[in-house]
C-alpha cells in the first residue's frame, strides 16, 4: 500500500466494523462432488466463494464450460474427476484454481474472453499449475484471507478492477515462480493442442487481460493499482509470455488439422450474462450509486469516481479524499447520535456532534482525527433498525478545499420509493452488426449500453478505429428497467 491516506481510511474501515453486506442472503456453496475434499480446502474454497461474491447460478452456462474443462482434463496427467468447476458471480475477469483440483472462473472472465478457445486458454493454465503441481499448501490461507479481506473489504468494484477481497487474491494466488508460470503456459498450450483448440488461442487471452489490466489501472490510480489487483499482479511478466506463447503455439497451429476457437458457440453460451455488479450489490451509473433492493441512492461531483464493492461503496476524489458508503442493522429505535458515540465510534475522541436531518430522515454526524486523517462520520437513521454510513477521510494539507463537495455527497442521499422506476443489471446482448463500421458507432445505433469505448473494445477484441465488418457477431450491453 503505498497511499498513507488511504490506508489510513482502510484501518478506520476496519475499527469501525460492518458494511453494505446486511443486504445480501446466503450465497456459499456446497463442496464440489465427487471429490474428497479436506477441511483445508473446504476453508480455501468458502474464502474464494466470499471474496468473489458466491456462486454465478446459471446451470446451462455452468455446463458449458464443465464441459470445456472436461475437454482440457482429458490432455493433462490426473484424471478427469480431479477438476471441479465453480463459476463466481463477480464482475472482476479472474480465474485461480487450487492445489485440491477446484477450478474458479468468474463471469467477468467469461465477458471478457473473445471465444470457446480463450476461455479454454484460461482455464488450461490453471489446470496446468494444479497439474505440475505448483500450487503451495494453503494451511494458512483462510486465516489470512479473513484478515485481509477485513482490512481492504473492496476498494474497488463494479469497472471489473479489484473488487472486495482485492488482497486475499494475491494471498491466494501469488507465489508462482517465472519457471512455474512458464511451464503453465507452456502445458496450456499442449493441452489446447491435444484437445483441438488453436494453441494462439493461449496468446491472445493473454493480450486481452494485459489490455484489460492497463485499461482499468488507468481509470482507478495506476499508482495503487498496476499491481494489487490484476490477474497478471500473480501472472507476471506478461509480454514476454505472450511472445514465448506465440513462438511455441504456432507450430502446434501449423501441422494436423484446422483448430477451434468455437466463436458462434461461445456468443451462444454467454448471450445474457450479468455484466457488473448484480442487483443485490445497486448500480453505479456515471456519478451516481443507486440500490434498488435497499432502496437508496447518491451522487458524487464529477471529480469523484464511484466504485461497487460488492458490500461497500468507494468514492475516491481529488487529492486522495475518500468516501466510503455502507449500510448496517441496529437496534430498533436507536437514536442516531447514539449509535454514532455508543456504538459506532465509541472508542474514538469526537467532536462537532450534530444531529440534523437529510432528505428528512434523522441524521448525526461527527469529526475525528484519526492516523493522520481529518475525518466525518454521517449516521442516516433510514428506516427501524437499519442506517447508513458515510465515513470520510481529508489528508490535513487539504485542508477545507473539499467541504462543498463532500457536503453534496452527503446530503444528496435519499430513499427510492417502492413505486419508483429504477435501474436494473447490466447484461451482455449478442446482435449481429448490420453494416461494417467502427465498434462504437455500431453499438450507439444499435441501443447499446454505453460503457465507454475502450471497454466495448476489449470486451469484442476490437482496437481503436477498427471497422467491425457487416455481419459480424458482436457483444453489446443492455440495461434492464427495474420497477
């Protein structure tokens, strides 16, 4: 971490207790079957389901890529029931795997793949590190996941960057050596070989998630972020894999027969698939976070970038000003000022306690200093026994250059009404390009969510002014209406 500020709101986070996370029901999962999984692994497992916002139910989807690791299992050297597949419901493109055999792929790693051979491609390389054997003992792991996850609870959310969990993943991932991460390429490509898939398939999801780490390090701090929270901060050396990966797969490409990359079948597979945050974690729209299951939303300055974390919302500003949002159950009829000094902060030394109101609603707020940081709590009493919580941190040499906005923030927060048409998920759309042209004016005719036009771009293969050509098969994004 190499932000003081933003640690120190990190620790705050942490000693001031729960988040957004009083929403969401249960979504762990059972052990994979057919497996004999020790009390280790069951641990791994449950902290990957955590981290990663649980288990992505879509039984058709599921079964399609079980398929594809049924297909890969058959080149490698253990049997085929060693691998046991668990999609995540996370926005993020990852995909890890553990030393048990259980295979995770998270279904922003499925939007973001460009064909059946590239998804192949991922899921290879990790079955070749379970393979080969170079996954270490994770006795430890799920200890130091909690801690970790506890501490960074998601800085960074729906742009598909580092969600919550952002450290337990390097916990989890980290430790492969340049040889290691080597042979697994080089085991990802045999293996799409033997199963015929087009070995460059290997390659180019390799270039797709260098693209997309750099693309979403741009948009939330390259400082913060270049390393912590992509798939290549535990995949390192990136191009010069990729060029070793393009000198062994094309002569495997070059001899035998045509290889697959199962375009058609993978549009088909994916058509409809969440794209984001799903609805139980709200929406970020431009400057504003709307939470249409709980209700509520906000707006931020357009100097501010909002991030979804699952169960907390990040608003970072200039000068390293930092917003987090969540929501907690309390007691019913708990005064806000209360739960603010009695509960909520109570160990702290507090100043400036207001009571007040904000879109009607009973409110309370404080000033702390805390690690260095100038910060605010705001306590909104919004219905019996549940609040929500802005907690703030200035670094002091901001001094007050800031107040009006963080003002704004904090008391543009209302409730939704239950009649209120609102936002719904985001999901990918498979349409058929009309006529040639570039990708971004392709999908403003055709009605397409607007993401931005490098994220469009990445999530189609497409570079720059690129034409798409007529009648190609393309990936937009739709929102659906929420009533």
């Amino acid at each position: 971490m190499r932000r003081p500020a933003l640690v120190s709101l990190l620790a705050f986070s942490l000693l001031m207790g729960c988040s957004l996370g009083g929403h969401r029901g249960d979504r762990s999962a059972s052990a994979p079957q057919g497996m004999a999984v020790g009390g280790q692994g069951i641990s791994a497992h449950g902290r990957i389901l955590q981290s990663y916002g649980g288990v992505y139910e879509d039984a058709a989807l599921t079964a399609y890529v079980a398929n594809i690791v049924r297909v890969i299992a058959r080149q490698t050297m253990l049997p085929e029931e060693t691998y046991a597949l668990t999609l995540l419901d996370s926005p993020l493109a990852n995909a890890m795997a553990l030393s048990d055999g259980r295979v995770y792929v998270t279904r922003g790693m499925l939007a973001l793949a460009g064909d059946e051979a590239q998804l192949a491609g991922v899921l290879a390389h990790e079955m070749g590190h379970v393979n080969a054997r170079h996954i270490a003992s994770r006795r430890d792991v799920a200890e130091d996941i909690g801690l970790l996850d506890t501490v960074v609870g998601g800085l960074f959310g729906e742009s598909g960057d580092a969600g919550q969990g952002m450290m337990s993943r390097i916990g989890l991932l980290a430790g492969y050596s340049r040889n290691q991460e080597d042979e697994a390429d080089r085991l990802a490509v045999t293996y799409l070989d033997g199963a015929g898939y087009d070995p460059l398939a290997v390659r180019d999801v390799l270039s797709t998630m260098d693209a997309y780490a750099q693309h979403h390090a741009g948009l939330v701090d390259k400082e913060f972020y270049a390393d912590a929270g992509s798939w290549f901060a535990n995949h390192p050396e990136t191009q010069d894999r990729v060029r070793r990966t393009a000198e062994r797969a094309q002569p495997l490409r070059l001899s035998g027969q045509p290889k697959m990359r199962g375009r058609g079948r993978y549009l088909a597979a994916i058509d409809g698939l969440l794209y984001g945050t799903s609805p139980d974690q709200g929406y970020v729209r431009g400057q504003r976070f709307v939470h249409m299951v709980q209700r509520c939303q906000f707006e931020v300055p357009s100097s501010f970038r909002l991030h979804n974390a699952n169960d907390v919302v990040w608003a970072i500003g200039p000068e390293k000003v930092v917003v987090k949002f969540d929501y907690e159950k309390v007691r019913v009829g708990i005064d806000p000022v209360a739960y603010l000094t009695n509960d909520w902060a109570s160990s702290l030394a507090l100043k400036d306690v207001r009571r007040f109101e904000i879109a009607g609603l009973a409110s309370a707020s404080a000033r702390m200093r805390f690690q260095g940081l100038n910060t605010l709590a705001v306590v909104i009493a919004a219905r019996p026994g549940e609040v929500y919580r802005f907690l703030i941190g200035v670094p002091p040499q901001v001094g007050d250059r800031h107040n009006e906005a963080i003002s704004q923030i904090v008391s543009s927060f209302r409730l939704v009404d239950q009649h209120e048409q609102g936002l719904g998920p985001l999901r990918i759309r498979v349409v058929e390009t009309p006529k040639s042209g570039p990708l971004a004016q392709i999908a403003n005719e055709l009605g397409s969510y607007a993401l931005g036009g490098r994220e469009l771009e990445l999530l189609n293969g497409v570079n720059g002014d690129e034409v798409v050509p007529a009648r190609t098969w393309i990936k937009l994004i739709e929102e659906a209406a929420a009533f």
